[in-house]
C-alpha cells in the first residue's frame, strides 16, 4: 500500500455554540504528528474553540508538517500558500504553523515567504506550542480539557511515549527535526494513557519513532508496557513503531503471557537486500530480521505483521530489488507501505540514481507483490476467529489489525469474538460468535 501524503483534518467538534470560536487542524504525517495535534487541539478546547474542518469558518488555522519526504514537504507547503486567500478574507484570524517541516525550513524563512504567518513552531519544541498560544490569544482558565480523538475511531488513543530518534539511518531527516530520543517518565506515559481511557478509549497506541528502545531511569519498554496493561478500562494495547534492534527476552515473555497485548507489530524492514540495509545503517540482516519473525510468531502464534519498504534507494540494483519482491512473500506481511526514496539531503551521493520512470515501474511492481500477498493472508484467516474491538455495530478491528466486517451483532466499544468466513480487498468478513 502506498501511503499517501495527505492532510487530515481535525473535525469532531461538533454541536458548536455559535458564538464560540473555530480552529481548523491540517495534520500531514505520522501518528506522531496526529498525537501532537490532539495536544494542540486540547490547547484551543481549554480557550473555548471547537474544531472544525471548514476552513471558511475557521477563525484560526494550524497545518501541522511534515518533512519525511519532499512529496509530503510540498504539500504541506501549498496548503500553507492557500492559506493567503483566507487571512485577506480574516485578517484578525491566526495561522499556526507547526512540526517536522516547520523545524527544518526555520521561523525566518516560513515568515519571508508566507508573511501572515503568526507563529512557527517546530517539532522539537512542540510542547511549548502553549506559549505560541498565549502570545496569540492570551492564557487558558485553569482547567483541563478532556481528551478528544480526532483521527481514530472513540475507542482508540494515542499516548506518545518518547520523542525524536537516536538512529542515524542514512536516509532519514527525523532525527535531524525531532532530535535524540527522548523518553516521558512511566509516570507521565501512565497518566496520559489513563485519563485516555477515562474519556472512553479502549484501546491505547503508545507511539515512539523506536518505541521498543523506550528506557526511562530502571523502567523498561517491557516494564512499561506491563504497566500500561493493568490500567484500568483497558481493552488492548499496540505500539508502533518498533525497531528490530530492540527486542529482547523480556519483551518475547510480555507478548507470549499478555493477551491483551495486540497481535499485530508494524515492523519496518526497509529493503530485503543486505547490501541496501547495510548502506541504510539498519543495523540487521534480511536473515536477522526474518530470524525475529519467526521468533515473534513462536511467542504469539497468529501474528500479524506489517511492514514498510523504500524502493530506489541510491545504488539498488535490480538484484537489490528483486530481493525485496521476494521479501514481501518471505515475511509473510499483512500490509506494506512502500515509498519511493526521496532524498533529504544535498549530499551528492545520497540523490537518486535511478530515472524517476524505473522508481515508478519498481514502486508498482512492489505495490501489486503486496496487494496479491496479502490477499494471501487474509484468506489464510478464513474459518479462524477473531477478536474484535468494534467501532460501530457492523465494524471493528481485529486484535491483528484487520479490518472486520459482520452483519450484526456488534457494540461499539465492546470486544467480541468472530468467526471469519470471506475476504475481501483488506476486509474481513464475519459472525459474532
Ligand atoms: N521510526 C520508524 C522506523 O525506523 O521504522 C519509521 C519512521 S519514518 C517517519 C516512516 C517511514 O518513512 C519509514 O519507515 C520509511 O519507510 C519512510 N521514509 C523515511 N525516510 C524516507 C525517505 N527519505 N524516502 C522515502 N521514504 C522514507
Ligand atoms: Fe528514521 Fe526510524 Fe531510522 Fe529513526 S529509526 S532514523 S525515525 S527510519
């Protein structure tokens, strides 16, 4: 699956007083950045503002950005130039922005090109994105806003765990614009989750760019997730993203004894040619990685796992590619984002080095050898029961991640189990049990 570069906009404000105030949240990128949005989101709630996804109402703006790619650096970028044509319309109206590409192209240069820009807020000092707010609309009332999802279903939170990236993987620009990694206490991560799912969640995603590396003083990754596991109201847990570097015994012991622990890992390989992970610096081998599977699959028997994978990454011969093809069957993934390589840096020996037609053609070879392998894995689930978290009567999402669909019988917010009898695309279709 090619993951788009899109916006999401925030809108679950609902019910609006009239005479209240809008914000509108454009938010590109990662989980990350959507759990950094529902913070910012919390910020305008204490003021009063609601959300809306009409920017016509709006009466402040916050495009959230993302850099990980120049696709999505560009978008973010045009939609900040749309934005002239709304601040001439409301000139007392204030434009937010904020994130990964903020960091990178710097307050001065965000400013000389876009002067109705209020404020510039980088990832790095995204939780100070309250003093932005004072200096725009003067201090919250004491209190807190109660915790609001924007961009999953009710039942599913975010809890970030730890910020920035201390791995220096040769093609990526996250580490330059969120800095080291930095872990919030089990403390602070247990309150969050906590109060997530006294606001109704069920489900909590605790999110880190290497979430399994997660240390804070004695507590571990695994000391935490057993932590996080005995809230209560919770349902299920998932992390995302973890990194094959960081698995250890602990952690095997953790997803063997703790059911609620999802059954389903985001494990991004990258590319199946060890040539091209060791230019990557990935610090392991196709060997190495498909080693974990097996050994992920021993500790939880189902596993579903899903992957990304870079295609054109400078020096990837057709040998290099074919090696990833053959991964995509090898790894058995349920799912695979596959981005084209885009480079971060004016490093020459780092610029793509194959033509822009032979990146398209390897990108739709990958794309059709992931579609076809995970119908694959979705029919190997035919006749096998789920458990799904339901978000409506009829749809729900598996403890592995699929999506599920059944005629009848649900509850929003309740588990139950489902016998899976069709699939379809990336659905599954089932019956209560
Ligand atoms: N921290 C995660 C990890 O290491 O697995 C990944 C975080 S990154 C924001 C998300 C995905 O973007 C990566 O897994 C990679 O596939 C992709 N990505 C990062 N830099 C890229 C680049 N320069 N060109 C293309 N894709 C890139
Ligand atoms: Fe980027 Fe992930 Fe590598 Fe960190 S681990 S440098 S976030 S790809």
């Amino acid at each position: 699956m090619q993951k788009p570069e899109t916006s999401k906009s925030a809108d679950l404000g609902g019910g609006a007083a009239p005479s209240s105030k809008r914000v509108c949240i454009l938010t590109f990128g990662c989980q990350m950045n959507e759990a950094d949005s529902e913070g910012i989101a919390a910020a305008f709630r204490r003021r009063g503002y609601t959300l809306t996804d009409e920017l016509k109402k709006a009466d402040a703006v916050v495009v959230n950005t993302c850099t990980v790619r120049q696709k999505a650096e560009d978008k973010a970028i045009s939609q900040i130039g749309r934005l002239r044509v709304w601040k001439e319309k409301k000139p007392e109206g204030k434009v937010f922005v904020v994130g990964c590409a903020a960091q990178k192209l710097g307050e001065k240069y965000l400013k000389g090109r876009f002067d109705f820009v209020n404020e510039v807020v980088g990832a790095r000092a995204i939780e100070r994105f309250e003093d932005s707010l004072i200096r725009q609309l003067g201090p919250a009332p004491e209190g807190e806003a109660q915790h609001q999802n924007l961009y999953r279903s009710p039942q599913t939170a975010y809890t970030t765990i730890m910020r920035g990236c201390s791995l220096k993987c040769s093609y990526c620009i996250v580490p330059a614009v969120r800095g080291p990694a930095v872990c919030l206490s089990p403390k602070a991560v247990l309150e969050d989750a906590a109060a997530k799912l006294k606001a109704g969640a069920k489900e909590i995603v605790l999110l880190g760019q290497t979430v399994n590396s997660y240390k804070y003083g004695k507590t571990t990754f695994s000391e935490l997730l057993r932590k996080a596991l005995r809230l209560p109201g919770l349902e299920r847990l998932r992390f995302m993203s973890p990194h094959p570097l960081y698995y250890d015994a602990a952690f095997m012991k953790v997803l063997e004894e703790e059911p609620k622990l999802a059954r389903h890992m985001h494990l991004p390989v990258q590319s199946g040619s060890d040539r091209i992970l060791k230019a990557m610096r990935r610090g392991y081998t196709r060997g190495q990685y498909l080693d974990l599977l097996a050994r992920l699959r021993k500790a939880a028997p189902g596993l579903a796992v899903s992957t990304d994978f870079i295609v054109g990454y400078p020096g990837e011969t057709r040998k290099d590619f074919q090696d990833t093809l053959k991964l995509v069957r090898e790894g058995g993934f349920s799912l695979a984002y596959c981005f084209k390589y885009s480079p971060r840096t004016d490093r020459p020996e780092m610029a793509a080095d194959i033509s822009e037609k032979e990146m398209e053609a390897r990108l739709e070879e990958l794309l059709s050898a992931v579609k076809e392998n995970s119908r694959l894995v979705l029919n190997g689930r035919i006749g096998k029961i789920v458990e799904v978290l339901f978000e409506t009567e009829n749809y729900g999402r598996s403890s592995e991640n699929f999506a599920v669909r059944v005629k009848a019988g649900g509850a929003p917010g309740s588990l139950s189990k489902v016998l899976v009898e069709s699939a379809e695309k990336n659905t599954l279709n089932g019956n209560t049990q």
